[in-house]
C-alpha cells in the first residue's frame, strides 16, 4: 500500500506470538466458563434435588402437623366435653349440698319438736310413775296389813301353798293350808293337798275352774277352815 509502512518480520513474529497468546487466554477462559457452567449445573441438579427432597419432607411434615392438630382438637373437643360435663356435675353436687342443707335444717328441728315432746312425755311419765309407785306402796302396806291380819303367806314350787294363821281362836298360831296347781295346757286348777281337810273343797274347786276367780276361792277356803276350826262361819 502506498504510504504505509509494511512491517518486518519481527514485527510479524511478535504479532504472532500475541496472537497465539491472546488465544491460550481465550481458550484458558472458555475452558474456565464451560467448567463454571458445568459447576453451576451440577449445583443447580443438586439444589433441585434437595429441594426435592426437603419439599417432600417440609410436604411429610406438615402433613404429620394437620393430623397432630386433628388429634389435638379432637382431644380439647373431648376435654371440653367433660368440663361440661364436670361444671354440670358440680353444679348438681352444689344443688343436692343446698338440698342436704335445708334437709339437716328441717330434721335438726324436727329432732328440737321430738325431744321437746319426749321431755313433756317424760316429765307426764315421770309424774304417772311417782303416783303409781306411791299408790303401789300404799297396795303393799295394806296388803301387807291384811296379810298380816288374815294370817296367810305363799309358798311356791311345782304348786301354789297358801298357809292360813289366825283362824283358830285357841290357837292363833295353828296353821291351815291348801295347796293348788295350775295346767296351763288345759288351763285347769287341781287340788294338790288340803290340810285340814274341807270337804266343800271339791265343789269350790270346780267353781275356780269356772269363773277363774283365784281370790275367791282362796278367801271361800278360808271361810271354810274358819268354820271347821270355830264350828260357825266367818267373814
């Protein structure tokens, strides 16, 4: 070319040479790029299967937490149940305590009524009681009294022994006795002995187990050893 300077051969040797090494730095580089994206791609591959992987964990997870939350609102649904159920239970307890206590209050005044009566009884038996004992002890003087008057006293065994004193006029201190048992089975009186004998004793006897009348007999046999010993009646 006219006016430029054609260069010589060194210039193209070194020309060359740069050439030569701005392609080993090229080469360097694209061999550098293909090695990164090759890098990136195999952590792209394994990222994605991590991610994989711990999608379907994170997936298994959440899945086992939605069944535990079923479980646990099934439970506190249950549980709410029974305070429901516990509230009401204590609510009836808290009823029947109320109940419980009016009812102790009612019996607690019934019992005051029932032993105010009984005191009123008690104080009317009390009463009853001291005039029956005193009439009792005015029965037992005058029994006493009489028997001492008729002479007579009882001995028991298998037989009832009435022993009369008193009866003969010579001798007070004779005795005259008759002895009478008693069949409950055929509720029938026999004589059992008769000292001294009467002989109106069968006839008085068969009155007895007539009428049953113990006490007049027993004063109709003393007439009858009065009579004997006397030799007339006597009341």
């Amino acid at each position: 070319m006219k006016g430029d300077v054609v260069p010589g051969l060194s210039d193209k040797q070194a020309f060359r040479e740069e050439l030569d090494e701005l392609a080993q730095t090229i080469g360097l580089w694209a061999a550098d790029y293909i090695d990164g994206v090759e890098k990136c791609q195999s952590t792209a591959l394994l990222l994605k299967g991590t991610g994989q992987e711990k999608a379907l964990e994170l997936k298994e997870l959440l899945r086992n937490l939605q069944e535990e939350s079923g479980r646990i609102e099934a439970a506190l649904g249950d549980q709410q149940e029974t305070l429901k159920s516990y509230r009401k239970w204590i609510a009836q307890i808290k009823d029947r305590e109320a109940a419980f206590g009016e009812r102790i209050s009612q019996l607690l005044e019934a019992k005051r009524r029932g032993e105010d009566k009984v005191s009123v009884a008690m104080a009317e038996i009390s009463g009853k009681l001291d005039h029956r004992k005193n009439k009792l002890d005015a029965l037992r003087k005058a029994t006493s009294w009489y028997k001492e008057l008729l002479g007579i006293r009882c001995e028991y065994s298998n037989a009832v022994k009435f022993i009369f004193t008193n009866i003969d006029p010579n001798n007070p201190e004779r005795e005259f006795s008759f002895s009478i048992h008693h069949d409950k089975s055929a509720n029938k009186f026999s004589m059992v002995d008769c000292s001294p004998h009467i002989d109106r004793s069968g006839p008085l006897l068969d009155s007895l187990n007539t009428s049953n009348e113990l006490s007049q007999f027993v004063r109709s046999m003393r007439w009858e050893f009065v009579t004997l010993a006397t030799g007339e009646p006597k009341v």
